[in-house]
C-alpha cells in the first residue's frame, strides 16, 4: 500500500472528524463525548490497518527477493540431491535408511 495514499487517508478522516466533532459541540454538547470516543476509535483501527498492511507489503517483498536470490542455488542443490539418490539406487543402497554406513572401497578392504 503507498504511503501517501494511507496519509492522505487519515488525514481525510481526521479532518471530517474534526468538523463533525466541532458541529456537534455547537450543536448538542451533552453528546460530543460519545462521538469523540467514537472519532478515536475509528483512527486508532485505521492507523493500526495502516501499519498491518504496510508491514504485509513489506514482508511480501523481501519474501520475492529471497526467492529471487536463491532460485539458482535451490534448484542446483535439489538437482544434485537428485543425483545422488539416483547413485545410491544404483548402487543397491537404501536411501531412506536413517543411516549409510560408509564403506572402503573394494580395492581398499583388507
């Protein structure tokens, strides 16, 4: 969400708020209480929407520039993690074991 929009915004509401606030004093006084508590509410809950979604925005692009940035290197490592299953098939060795065991190679048991 842009910055601007979001002041301009609350500063809209704040300023109808303001006049309304001010009619209703001249108005009816016995009821300005309630609407100013009213007026305050409703800026705090848009301040607070204000701040939510600029911080989702926020998190949302540095989400794009971690998956930009590690879109190569993901992709190469689950290649190679792919590859080396395959070697392990292959070889007659289960690759879901929790464990391999390391083994010499034939020309090097004794």
């Amino acid at each position: 969400m842009n910055k601007t929009a979001v002041f301009i915004t609350f500063a809209s509401v704040a300023t109808v708020s303001i006049i309304t606030a001010a009619v209703l004093l001249a108005v009816r006084p016995d009821a300005s209480a309630t609407l100013i508590q009213l007026i305050g509410t409703a800026l705090a809950l848009i301040a607070v929407f204000a701040g939510t979604v600029y911080g989702l925005g926020k998190q949302g692009e540095k989400i794009d520039t971690i998956q930009r940035q590690t879109n190569g290197t993901n992709t190469a490592l689950h290649a190679e993690n792919t590859r080396l299953t395959n070697l392990l098939i292959q070889r007659g060795i289960n690759p879901d074991a929790d464990t391999i065991e390391a083994r010499k190679p034939a020309h090097a048991r004794e």
